[in-house]
C-alpha cells in the first residue's frame, strides 16, 4: 500500500536517526539531548517553493507527538530567484525585457539557472565581488532593443527597494558587490526568521529548545547565519544532507510509520448534514420544505477541530441512520474542512469540500444505517465503512 509522507516529519525522523558526528551542531554534548525523552524542537522544511515548519515532542517511548501543525508559505528559494530576475529586468529595462519574454523566453530561465548555482557562493558581510553569467542573447537584444547601445554600459540599477545598486561586467559575467547581492535574499529570510518567531512565541512553541534546518536552501549560508544570530538562545542543527533529508526520511518512515504517535488537525472537519428546521438555531437562507417539514439544509457537522491533537489509531465515530444515495453519479457524506473552530454551514467562505466518504457506485443498501470511523491520526484520513444490513464494509482514504 502506498503511505504519504509528510515533508516536516520525514525530515525530523531522519535527523533524529542520524549518528552526531552527521549532524551540524555547536556543541556534541548538548546535540546528545536534542531527541531526548521530553525535548522539543522544531523543523524547518525550506525548499526551492515553499516552508513549512512543524514542532515535535519526544515522549518518553520515543515516539513523536505534533507540537504545532505544518504552516509555512512560498518563501523558498525560488523567491530569491525572483528577486534577482526581478533586478535582471530593471537592468536591461522594460522594452528589453518584454521582447525577451515574448520571443526567447528560454533565455531567461538560463539567466535564472545561472544565478541559482552562483547564489550559493554568497555569503553573509562579505566584502568580495558576487560574479553570474549572463546569456549572450541578453545583451544582443538589448543592443537591438537600445539602438546599439551595449549592455555593460549600464553602471547602476535602480531597484525595486528604491537603491541605487552599482554593477559591472567581466566578459559573460556581470559583477556586483557581494553585499548588494544579499538584498536579493532579505525578504525571503525575513519571512523565515519572523514565522519561525510566531510559532515559538507560542503556548505549543514554548520550551522548544532546538531549531533544525532541512532542505535545498537550507544550505544557503545567508539563512544559516540569520537563523543562528535571531535564535542565539536555541540550538540550530543542519544535517549534513540536508537537501536530501526528506527523501531519506521517507524510506525510515515508510518502514516504521507509527514513529509519529500524535498529530495536530490541519483543519475542522465535519460532514454535510440536513437536520429539522428551529428557527432559534438555524439561517433562512438555508431553510427548504419536505414532506411538509421544514428543514435546513448544508449543516456543517464537526467531527474534529483545528488544532485538536489526533493519535494515531484513533477514530471518531459517524453513527447515525442516514438516508443514502446509490447511484453512479455522485457519493454520499460530504466531508468538508474548514479554517475556522466552530463553522456553522458548509458554504461559509472559510469552508470547502474535501469529497466523498462514500464513492459513487457504492453497494451500500439505501435506508440502512451506515457505521463510519474516521481515522484522523494518520497522514491521510482514513474510513472504514459498515452496514449491518448487507455486512458490506468499505476502507477509503482522503488525502488532506
């Protein structure tokens, strides 16, 4: 059966079996205590597109309980690329860069290629030259766009951070200082450093007492050195594969999946449910007739809330007579999740649909009551359907 494992997780799985000596840590000693029954830390999965970070606590079985649920945002790598093209196009200009995008678009991926490569020579408070190739057809269309103006006439780039920053170039190569280059990694790291700040400022984040960077561009040394000078008071581990952190983390947790014993809900989850109309209780607008009754339709029934710790084996229980549908074009139970705690309708705006616990086609008898358990402790949410009337039962999974 094919398991889904989550980024963060596989990355701390692998750390934590990791010999010390593979570790990149200041002092051996304390990196002995870092997966110590009752230690906390936290993950930082930074790739090229997006992080995402998560907290763990090592209980005293060894297993690992979910401090804080994965959040993060597209602040990887790639947005350092963004930013330098971003400079690419101020420097050759607006004209320039349109007839680029237009008719060689290729171009600029090499550009950008190129400087994810060189990117990694820069290093923080440097004082030394930052040196990338530039593709040819850059130049050679700028001179075309320019009237034969050449590029490595341009001595200053006006960026978007109203700063004048100084450049030139050496053959194929253009130069700049390596401090200016830095700009191209401040808001990326910025956003970095300040989530990481939230999520320890939290009640779950206190007494979190080490920080372990994995990912691609956590080898970037402008990261590193931010983390380590924002987060002084904390422990700050790379391995030293860290790019490859999570697939290996990955194979340890596909062997030995219930490493991770408790979890945080990424979402409210609930089903769709109609129930008898009470006008102290229930919106108009979702007021209609059956049979003579009046009754409100899209209830959002909460099964587990956002936040709330699940274990893993753990289920909930959906036990109630349902009339159900046993057609090829659609399922039955809508599961929905939501952002919110406590949401009332399942077409709220922070709501959405996640799909069918039930597929279509499904043999369940109409009219007869459905047993459902909901697994929410693991990677994906489980069911395991049974009917008592036909003896059928069904296991599905929903990817969250």
């Amino acid at each position: 059966m094919l398991t889904i494992a989550l980024e963060p997780e596989a990355a701390a799985l692998y750390v934590k079996h990791l010999p010390v000596e593979r570790r990149v840590c200041e002092d051996e000693c304390e990196d002995y205590a870092t997966f110590a029954p009752g230690s906390k830390y936290i993950v930082v999965d930074v790739g090229g597109g997006t992080l995402d970070i998560t907290a763990h606590e090592v209980l005293e079985d060894g297993h690992v309980k979910e401090l804080i649920k994965a959040t993060g945002g597209n602040w990887g790598g790639t947005k350092v690329d963004e930013e330098y093209m971003d400079f690419i196009k101020r420097l050759i200009g607006e004209d320039t860069a349109k007839y680029i995008d237009e008719n060689q678009p290729s171009v600029f991926f090499e550009a950008c290629r190129e400087f994810e490569m060189a990117k990694r020579t820069i290093k923080p408070n440097s004082d030394g030259k930052f040196n990338v190739r530039i593709p040819s057809q850059i130049g050679e269309t700028y001179t075309i766009v320019n009237c034969g103006r050449e590029l490595k006439s341009e001595k200053t780039v006006f960026t978007k951070y109203e700063k004048h920053m100084a450049v030139s170039f050496s053959g194929d190569k253009l130069r700049l200082k390596s401090k200016d280059a830095e700009d191209f990694f401040a808001e990326s790291i910025t956003k970095i450093a300040d989530h990481l700040s939230e999520l320890i400022q939290q009640n779950d984040g206190k007494d979190i007492s080490t920080i372990i960077l994995v990912g691609g561009y956590a080898e970037s040394p402008m990261l590193i050195e931010r983390i380590k000078s924002k987060f002084s008071h904390m422990r700050v581990i790379i391995p030293t594969e860290a790019a490859w952190s999570i697939l290996l983390g990955a194979v340890i947790f596909g062997h030995s999946p219930n490493l991770i014993k408790h979890r945080r809900s990424k979402y409210t989850y609930g089903i769709c449910v109609n129930k008898k109309f009470n006008p102290s209780e229930h919106d108009e607008n979702h007021k209609y007739e059956e049979n003579g009754e009046d009754r409100c339709r899209g209830i959002f029934s909460k099964i587990v809330e956002i936040d709330e710790i699940v274990s893993v084996g753990e289920y909930r229980m959906i036990d109630k007579h349902f009339r159900i549908k046993n057609c090829k074009e659609e399922g039955n139970f809508k599961l929905y999740a939501s952002t919110l705690k406590s949401p009332k309708y399942v077409d709220e705006e922070d709501c959405f649909f996640i799909g069918y616990i039930l597929s279509p086609g499904h043999a369940f008898l109409p009219i007869h009551s459905i047993f459902i358990k909901v697994y929410f402790g693991e990677t994906q949410i489980m069911f395991i359907a049974h009917q008592p009337k036909s003896d059928k039962m069904v296991a599905c999974y929903l990817g969250e």
